[in-house]
C-alpha cells in the first residue's frame, strides 16, 4: 500500500511558475526526479517508497498540479515526468538517460533536452552545475529544487520572488567592488581567521528569477548574494552531518589539510585523502550570504538562503562563473560542489564573532554572532 501522504499546506503554483518563468504560451515544461534505480518511475512504482519523500512530494504537488490545471491556465505544454539514477554527490554531472512512467529508456541529449523549453528538477543531489551547462548548450530555462520538503513548500517555494529579487539586489550591490571579506571564527575556544579575496569583483546574486530567452537554471528556493574568490588563506571550522568536527587549513585558494577537533576520526582521514588524491575538490569556489527571512527547514537549499547565515563552498565554479568545471578534477566523480553552511541553528557550536568586508580601504561589518552588522542593516535600511 502506497505510504499515506497527509494533506499540504496550500500552495499556489502558477504563482510560482509565473512569477519565476514568466512562461510563454505553447513552452513545454518537464520535470526530473533521481531515483536509486531510476527504472522505478514506471508505473510511479517509487510511490510506495517511504525514503523518496522528495519524488514524492514533487509528484503529489508539482506533477499532479500540472495536470489539474496550471498546464492549461499558463498554456503549457507537456507536463511530463523522468527519472534518472543519483549521481551520488553534489553537482556531478547527470548521466546520458533516463526512464519516462511507461518504462521507455530516454537520452537526455537526444530526447529531452532538445525538447522542452523548461526543466524542474526535483532530487536529492543537487543538479544545478549540470543542468547550468546543459541550459547554456540546448537552450532551456529550468529550477533545481534538491531536498524539497514541506516546510519549504510552505515558505521558500511560496514567498514573492519579486521581492526575494528586490532584497538581493540590495546586498548584492552593497558589496560589490569588495577587496577582500574577512571572517573570524572560534571552535571550543580557538580562535580561527579566513580571508577571501574578491579583488573588486561585482557581486552575484540568486534571486529565483529566470525569465526571457537567456539560457539559466535558478536554485529554488532562492535568496543570497555570491562570489566566486580569486583566492583564500587562513583556516575555517567545518562540521559534518555526525557531528564530527575538524579544522580545515587553507593556502592558495585551496582546503589542504582538516585536522580533527572531535567526532569521528575516520571521516576526517577520509577528507584529507580526497584532498590529497585531489586537490581540485578543495578549492575555495563559493562565499555566499543569505538574505531571505525564512524558518529553517532542515535542507541546505534554503537554510542557506536565510539572512544571517553565511556558506563557503568548495569544488566546482563553472555553474557559478568560476574557472572550474569538471574537467578540472583528476577523477571526474570528484567534481562536486559542496556548500559548508555556517548558521546558528547548524553550527551552533562554531562562533563567528564577526564577518567583515574590505573595500578602498574601509572596513565594514556585515555580520556579528550570525546577527546583522552594521553594513547590513544600512543596505536594508534597518535602525535597529
């Protein structure tokens, strides 16, 4: 029997879609899912599967919602679903097929791809860099939404992107022509320092707009402002999913060596030998910044979207107008890109005592304990 699936909180997709896409009469929108066993889609058959709450909760809300009216109320056309089989990490490149509901084998080159005009992508690997890529070739629009769950159906996917989009463009103009962002951090009493440079670059924004004829992909929920550093020194505390916990050198741009602080030692060796077997997966590709009001939701993809949080990332750039894509990596399944979030409900234990950034020669605090800084809070025409 197909696991129970209670009823969801209302939720206006054509808003969504409209809003995002602002989608043109007679475009074709499909919609992607990664299954373990992709063959799973046909006849739904991963319904019955309790651990695909995120296929699922995309089939329930998005693909039955397509077909209960939003197709005919935008004009669409197509509505159809595919699965392909997890990558196994963050960003790596998606494999050439995929299976439809009927059990027909599809190559996304050849058959999908050229195709359709938008693409949503619900997994639980992120599919952003790849799908970046193919959009730029091929020519779609597209959203990536790994790790949907309710909470973020009912916040991140319902907020007004006009105003997410307003509020980025605030900090993202706020810290363009950035020297250099500087971060403090302290871990069980240590005291720990990470510079970015920036060179005067201008910052990027995500913002969940994705509209006209330039090729794009859009992270969804979106929400940060973004760059992608010339370089990086210092050393950062990261924090795994167990709990373990390491300090991570970094010189040339590069994580090097983590040395552990405490939890599991073997997950920290295991690190250390990517970077060494790697050295491409350790590099400083992403300083990403929050700028949505949002509750946390237990998934990267918005919680790293939330005002006060902060995220580096490391691996893969090209997605983001970085240098590096995957053939930039010795073993192309190690070209991933893994975002590390610094907020207070995550990290609670790693105090970040202030995040600055430098500027013609200005200092500026943008963060303070995870709380706004000054900087910030002028952007955002905040007093208090």
């Amino acid at each position: 029997m197909r696991p129970d699936l209670t009823p969801f909180p209302p939720f206006d997709l054509s808003r969504l879609l409209r809003t995002v896409f602002a989608p043109r009469r007679g475009e074709r929108i499909a919609l992607l899912i990664d299954l373990p066993d992709p063959r799973k889609v046909r006849d739904f058959a991963f319904l019955n599967d309790p651990s695909a709450s995120v296929q699922r909760l995309a089939h329930a809300v998005f693909f039955e919602g397509l077909r209960q009216g939003v197709l005919d109320e935008l004009a669409l056309m197509g509505g159809d679903l595919f699965a392909y089989g997890e990558t196994g990490g963050s960003n790596l490149d998606l494999p050439s097929e995929a299976f439809d509901p009927s059990g027909n084998r599809l190559l996304f080159d050849q058959d999908l791809y050229p195709r359709f005009d938008l693409f949503l992508c619900f997994s639980r690997f992120s599919a952003t860099a790849p799908l970046t890529a193919k959009a730029k070739a091929f020519g779609f629009r597209g959203a990536t939404m790994h790790g949907l769950n309710r909470t973020i159906l009912a916040s991140g996917l319902s907020v007004d992107y006009e105003e997410v989009s307003r509020g980025a463009e605030l900090l993202r103009s706020g810290l363009s022509g950035a020297d250099r962002i500087r971060i403090d951090f302290r871990i069980e009493g240590t005291p720990l320092s990470l510079t970015l440079e920036t060179r005067g670059a201008e910052a990027q924004k995500s913002h969940g707009l994705c509209r006209g004829e330039k090729p794009d992909i859009v992270n969804l929920p979106a929400g940060e402002v973004y760059f992608v550093p010339t370089g990086a020194e210092g050393a950062f505390p990261h924090r795994w999913e167990d709990g373990t916990t390491a300090i991570v050198r970094v010189c040339g741009g590069q994580a090097r060596e983590a040395q552990l602080v405490r939890g599991d030692p073997a997950r920290v060796d295991l690190y250390n030998r990517r970077l060494a077997e790697d050295p491409a997966t350790g590099e400083v590709g992403e300083l990403g910044f929050g700028t949505q009001e949002l509750p946390p939701a237990g998934a990267d993809i918005q919680d790293e979207k939330i005002l006060g949080t902060f995220h580096i990332a490391t691996g893969r750039s090209d997605h983001l107008g970085g240098p590096l894509g995957p053939s930039g990596f010795r073993n192309p399944r190690n070209a991933t890109h893994d975002d590390i979030l610094f907020a207070p409900f995550k990290t609670p234990e790693i105090e970040v005592p202030q995040v600055r950034m430098e500027r013609g020669g200005e200092t500026r605090i943008l963060l303070e304990e995870y709380r706004l800084g000054t900087c910030f809070r002028k952007l955002l025409g905040r007093t208090g």
